[in-house]
C-alpha cells in the first residue's frame, strides 16, 4: 500500500520544501498517500466596550472577511494537492480551524499516518517556544514521526 505522509501546508516557502521532499519520499518508496493539512484560526480580537457596535466588527463585512480567509486557505491546500497528484501522488486535503500542531496529530492519528512532514524556517528553541513554532510544538507532542524539512536557498 505504501506510506501515509500528513504534510503540514500554508504555502510558505518552507511549506513547499516539505512537498517536495514528500512527493519524492512517496515517489522513492513505491507510492502510497499524502494528506495535506492547512489548519488556519479565525480570531476576533479584543474589542474595546465603546467600540462594540462598530460596523467593520459586525454584520456582513466580518463574514466577508472569513470568507475571503477561508477561500484563500481552500486554494493553497489546492495547490498542493494539485502538485502532488502532478507528481503521481494519492491526496487527500483537510482544512480545519484549529492550531496546526493539533491539527497535523489529529489527522496523522485519523488516517493512520506512518510520517508527519513540515517544513521549517530554522527558529532555535527559544524562539519557537515564545512564539509557538508548530515544528517545536510537534517535536514535543507528536506520537508520529517526523521528518522536518528546512528552507534551503
């Protein structure tokens, strides 16, 4: 059947790194399955009590917002897929609203996944502890392999 690689994808530099290198480790392996996870959060922010009927925090123009949010997460998840079926690759997308560690585990953990790919763009410890890195978060959380791919230029 071959591997089942969840790569971690937001169409960042590094993001596309950790595609190529899973498309290549799919390929070099026999085949086998991508799932491409773009997990993305949709906050409201605090709004001051005088400020609470202002009119770019209700009604249609917030929808609009998340709407605009949520179809450019559906095109680079659909980037990626489309890249990957290019190289021959099975794929499945998941979008979720949710931290992109816990969604990457969540479905590593769904689909049975044999390997978790992202891509990094090098922040030491301390810098992805403070800023909450999803590689650090998955160095020290996950149960799945990881194969975390740096940015190389």
């Amino acid at each position: 059947m071959g591997l089942t690689i969840v790569l971690g994808y937001d169409g960042s530099d590094c993001a596309k790194a950790a595609l190529e290198r899973t498309a290549a480790l799919l390929k070099a392996t026999g085949g086998g399955k991508a799932v491409v996870v773009h997990a993305y959060q949709l906050n409201v922010g605090y709004v001051p009590p005088d400020m609470t009927n202002a009119p770019m925090m209700v009604g249609p123009q917030l929808q609009d917002q998340w709407d605009l949010v949520e179809g450019s997460v559906k095109r680079r998840a659909e980037e990626a897929a489309g890249a990957l079926r290019e190289a021959g690759v099975e794929v499945e997308t998941v979008l979720t609203q949710a931290s992109a560690a816990d969604a990457l585990m969540q479905a590593a953990e769904q689909h049975k996944a044999d390997l978790i790919a992202v891509g990094t763009h090098g922040e030491g410890a301390i810098s992805g502890a403070l800023l909450g890195s999803t590689t650090y978060r998955l160095i020290h959380r996950s149960t799945v392999p990881l194969l975390i791919v740096p940015l190389r230029k």
